[in-house]
C-alpha cells in the first residue's frame, strides 16, 4: 500500500479556496453595496426625527438641519420636499437622490426616493 505525503490529491485545495474567493467576493461587493442601504436609512431616521418634532420648528430650520445631516452621509446635499396638511394634519418630507457604485466587473447607479409621513 503506498500513501501519499499529506494525504490530498491537491482538489480539495483548489476547491477550498475557489470558495474562499467567492465568499471574499461576495462580502466585498456585499459592503460597498450594502452602504448605499444605510446610508438611506440613516437619512431616512434623520428625516423621521425632524418629522417628529416639525411641530417646534419652521420648514427653513428642517431644511437646514436635513441639508447638513445629508452632506455629511452623502457629500452632498439633495432638495427636501417638506409638505405639512393634509389629511390628519401631517407633515410629509420627502427627496430623491442618486449613489452610483462602480466595483470591478459591476457598475451601478441607485435612485432612491427616502419619504416620511408624521402625524403633528
């Protein structure tokens, strides 16, 4: 009987880290694309915050404060919609903006549209 030195046939190497690479893979885009989802949730709890309390401040003081959160997640700042009436008396505040990822093999850019509807 003769056996080998290590016991591999050298497949099971090779498989090991196809899938390691794949899974390297798979979290590094899984990152870079994942942060464009939260950074929309985190403007998005900004903008639940300044909804809550619009009651106390006028829509220049939202704006500005939404401005500044905003380019410090984005490094810019979009246009916030602010709309108060309406049924039930609310107040609505709403935006669109554009991230573009560009990653090896993948290029993509996400349109989001972050909206909040608050009871005053």
């Amino acid at each position: 009987m003769v056996s080998h030195p290590g016991g591999e046939r050298g497949s099971s190497t090779l498989g090991c880290l196809v899938t390691a690479a794949l899974f390297a893979a798979a979290v590094y885009y899984g990152v870079h694309i994942g942060g464009v989802y939260w950074r929309l949730y985190q403007l998005k709890d900004d903008m639940q915050q300044q909804a809550l309390f619009a009651g106390q401040n006028t829509d220049d003081v939202i704006r500005a404060r939404l401005a500044a959160q905003a380019d410090s997640l984005l490094g810019s700042s979009p246009e916030f919609r602010i709309l108060r009436g309406g049924r039930g008396n609310a107040i609505t505040i709403e935006t669109q903006y554009t991230e573009t990822v560009d990653l090896p093999l993948f290029k993509k850019t996400f349109v989001l549209h972050p909206r909040v509807v608050e009871q005053l």
